[in-house]
C-alpha cells in the first residue's frame, strides 16, 4: 500500500481541523449559554509557561497550511502575521484554512515529495525532505497544538469528548 504525500499531510490536516472547528463552535455555545465571555477563553493556558488558546489555534492553522506552504517555498518557520485574532477570528482562520486545503491539487501536492525544505528559527537552520518535515514536524506539532485548544476548552467545561477531536474519519466507502 502506497500513501502518498496528499494523504499524510492534507488529508490528514483536513480530518483535524474539521475536529477543530467543531470543538469550537461547541466552545462558543457552551459560553454563550453559560456567560463566560470569549475574550478570557482565548486568553486561556494551560500552564503560565504555555502560551494561550490564540496561540495554540494559529499554531493549528500554520502547522497545516502554513506547511504545505513552506515545503512549496522550501522554508518553514515559527507563526508570524497572524495578528491576535479573537474567538470569531479564530473560527475564520480555521474556516478559511480548511477552504485553501479542500482547494489545494493532490497531484500538485504529490509533486512535492522529496523536496528539501528548512525549519529556520533564528540561525538555526532544520534541514528535512518534505515526508519527513510533515511526519516527523508538521504533524506532530499540529497534533500538539490542536489538542491543547480541545483540552482548554476542557478545562473550562465545554463538553466536547474524544469523539469531538477526532474529526470525521476517512472509513471504507
């Protein structure tokens, strides 16, 4: 069985942030009805040395569309030029982070395997083929940041279960 570069990193991207913008359109009803203004949830850490909600949602977006992007330019680095968005914000960049996926050419994405690409933070220069950035990089961070903002929301009892982070899976047809 072949997988190819598409199903790694698209697909698998696609299947996530549908999870993601579920859990958040279930965090904004459980706030609503409960009272709990948006504002502190997107503020929300887990831990004081962790960086926020905001953070961990951008993060989201970068580490799947921000990556095909860098394997397309050849370099990758940490999120800039996101601005803090608000929760309605949040929910737009995932929205139109799903859009641009949902549009991007298998075969274009295909033609992308073993291209080099370079994580640059600050001098430090991370040298990958492109299957291996998003299996060993892109994935893992994107994982790591869309499960902080699920269990944030946790913590602050929306009532989304393990169901809610998986997203819509990709079964036999």
């Amino acid at each position: 069985m072949a997988i190819s570069l598409y199903d790694i990193s698209v697909a698998s991207y696609l299947q996530t942030l549908g999870a993601v913008s579920g859990f958040l359109d279930k965090g904004r009803s459980y706030c609503t009805d409960k009272g709990i203004d948006l504002t502190e949830i997107v503020e929300t850490r887990l831990y004081s040395d962790m960086l926020p909600f905001r953070f961990q949602v951008i993060s989201v977006v970068h580490h799947s569309l921000g990556a095909i992007k860098g394997i397309q330019a050849g370099e990758f680095s940490p999120p800039a030029g996101y601005g803090e968005p608000d929760y309605d914000g949040l929910q737009a960049l995932v929205a139109s982070t799903r859009a641009e996926l949902e549009a991007l050419d298998r075969e274009a994405v295909n033609a992308l395997e073993d291209k080099d690409v370079v994580f640059a933070i600050g001098d430090r220069r991370m040298p990958f083929v492109a299957q291996d950035f998003v299996l060993s990089f892109s994935l893992p961070n994107f994982h790591f940041h869309a499960a902080t903002a699920y269990d944030i929301l946790r913590i602050e009892g929306v009532p989304i279960g393990k169901r809610d982070y998986m997203g819509p899976l990709r079964m036999k047809r």
